[in-house]
C-alpha cells in the first residue's frame, strides 16, 4: 500500500481520485501526532436541500456532535465548586422547593444531571433566565417542549426583572400549598425554604436580588462570582438560598460543555478560546435562522467554504494583527452581546434522530477515509 503524502500542520484537501467521489461530502482531513484525523466540515449552504425546522437542527447537533466528540476543549472543576457541592446537598435536606435556573439559549447543556437525584420528591420549580437573549420562536419551540414534558416552565430576565413578579407568585403560591398541608397535619404555619440551583453565571443572584428589590447578593457578568451560600428572606413566608454555581463532577458531553463555554457559564481559564469559537463559527453557519450571511455581514469574510478555524485566521489577520485568540475573544464577544443576533444555540431535542443522524454521520467519515486509503493503493 502507498503511503498517505507527506504530514503538514495545516488543513489538507483529499487527493484528487478521492475528492471527486467526495466532492459534496465536505471532508478535509489534518495531521495529528501520528495518523491522519479526519475533519468534517461544512458542505456549501447551497447544496443542502430544503428540510425542516427539526431536520436542520437535528443535522447541526450531529455536526457539533462529531467535531467536539474527540477534542477537550473545555476541562474544568475548581476547587470551590466542589465545596458548595457538599454543603449545597446538605442543605438542599432542609428546603421545600427547589428553583432550577437555566440559560434560555442553551437549557439542556446547562441542566445539571444530578439535581433531580440531590432533591428527590420535593417540588422543583425550572426557571429560564436570559429570555431576552433567544428569540419568539425558540422561547415557544421550548415552553411547548416541556409543557409535553408536564413541566411547568417561567421565562425570566434578571437583568431587568422579566417575568420575576411571577415567579414569586409561583413561589409563595407553593409556599401557601406546603403550609395547608401542614395544617391538615395540626403543625403551625412556617416560613418555607427555598433554593435556588443551578449553573455558574446562569443569573440566579440576580434573580433574588428582583425578588427582594434590593442587592443583597454580589453579582457580575462572569462565573464564579458567588462563592458561598447565603439565605435571605422574602416577606414572612419565604426564604430563599442562594448557591453558587455547580457543575458535574466530570463534563463528559464536550458538544453541551462547548456550548456552556459559548455563553460565557463556565470559567474562560477552563476552555480553549480559539476552540469554542471556531465551533460557535460551525454552528452559525449551519443554523437555519442565522447563516454564512450573518458572518459575512459582521466581519466581511466569505465563510461558506472554510472551517471556523480558517475563519479565525482570516480575521485574526484583518482585524488583531495576527492574533488568533483575540480574533476569537471578538467573534465569542460579538455573540454575548447579541451583535450576531440574539441566537439561541440549542432548539428541543428530538433523541432518536439525533443519536442515529450522529451514527450515519460517523459512519460516512470511516467510508471517506476507506475511499481516501484506496485511493493510494
């Protein structure tokens, strides 16, 4: 068998026997340590064929699936955060409701997977903040999604107090409910306790701050401001308990974990820059409500043919003087504060499709690589 061209640090095209019989695929493939690695990128927004709504995201999932399937970019659990782990689960012991706060543009990579085991049967309230940051029809996509799931979901905006006069109706309203019950049982009406939970940087202190209307928790736009519990109390019947952040033990989802780091929940000494961003550029492209056409007109580089790693380079070179990172900390940047359009990164998810469009997707690159080896023989 011939051997494969010579090894370059840089993105390589198929040889040409194999290019033409892939030419619609979208493959390149790069040179890491000792093999070649394949690389699945885009295929001409052109040529995809009109599909739905769920079809499109489904297709983009398996997509940032693949790419983030065998790279670590993003590795992080700080010290502090396994602390308020153990003391958040010895007082979730003493609370009667528990309010989950997620990201409205990310709510399934920011669902910690061990809260519903940590607070057993008590009465959990889900909360997704930053409402204002995804658009009317993600908002609906997902309160029709849980809504399917019987769950009952609140949209909130810490930062200017959307939708906080409800959630504390819906607080004291459980509030209410506990005390009837203890009532009935002849024990004496009590202030109840809740907690608030959930990931860093998600906004939940700014949530009791609107419900107390005054600062009494530290806030910042960056994770890991809170660094201890703290209860304070709403009127005579309600205490609430502000946590910080907790994340999983281990974050074995890279695809969630990126998307995490995207939306600045997560520590920027955790994840690699360039990385993140060059996966936020893939998911631009392929999103059904964004595009190549939002890239371009933000930063005048035609991205329908190039990896999210060509693109930093190409705007690294015409706007940071070479700077990679600082490409990347712009484009992250831009995305935060809404210039790319508010997107949300995630749409309800569909398992099935998903896990099997992932299967067909890994299925097809081993068939690539098989023709690309052949190729040489």
């Amino acid at each position: 068998m011939a051997s494969l061209p010579g090894p370059s640090p840089h993105l390589l095209s198929f040889p040409a026997c194999a290019s033409s019989r892939l030419k619609t695929s979208g493959f390149k493939v790069k040179f890491t340590g000792l093999c070649w690695k394949a690389k699945l990128l885009q295929a001409p927004i052109s040529a995809v064929p009109q599909r739905n709504l769920e079809n499109q995201w489904a297709e983009l999932d398996a997509d940032i699936s693949y790419l983030t399937r065998s790279e670590r970019l993003v590795q992080w659990y700080p010290g502090h955060i396994a602390k308020a782990e153990r003391d958040l689960k010895d007082q979730l012991r003493l609370v009667d409701v528990v309010m989950e706060v997620r990201d409205a543009r990310i709510p399934m990579a920011t669902c910690h997977p061990e809260i519903d085991l940590w607070i057993g049967d008590k009465k959990k309230v889900l909360v997704l903040n930053r409402e204002d940051m995804i658009s009317r029809s993600d908002k609906s996509a997902w309160a029709s999604y849980f809504a399917l799931q019987g769950v009952t979901v609140l949209f909130t905006d810490g930062r200017l107090g959307t939708g906080t006069m409800k959630l504390a109706r819906t607080a004291k309203s459980v509030a209410a409910s506990i005390n009837c019950k203890r009532k009935e049982k002849g024990l004496l009406p009590r202030s109840v306790r809740a907690a608030v939970v959930g990931y860093p940087n998600v906004g939940k202190s700014s949530l009791i701050n609107r419900l107390l209307k005054r600062k009494v928790c530290a806030t910042a736009p960056r994770p890991g401001v809170t660094r201890q519990l703290k209860w304070s109390r709403i009127g005579e019947d309600l205490d609430l308990l502000d946590s910080p952040g907790v994340l999983p033990m281990k974050l074995q989802d890279q695809a969630a974990a990126t998307r995490v780091a995207i939306c600045n929940d997560i520590g920027e000494g955790s994840y690699a820059v360039a990385g993140v961003a060059s996966v936020l550029v893939e998911m631009i492209k392929r999103m059904p409500n964004a595009g190549t056409k939002v890239l371009f007109d933000r930063y005048k580089i035609d991205v329908e043919s190039i990896s999210g790693e060509l693109f930093l380079e190409e705007l690294a070179q015409s706007l940071c003087m070479g700077d990679v990172n600082q490409a990347a900390q712009r484009v992250l940047g831009d995305y935060r504060k809404g210039r790319l359009g508010w997107l949300a990164l995630e749409r309800p998810p569909c398992q099935q499709r998903r896990t099997d469009r992932v299967s067909k997707k890994l299925c097809s690159l081993g068939c690539a690589y098989q023709l690309m080896v052949s190729s040489h023989c």
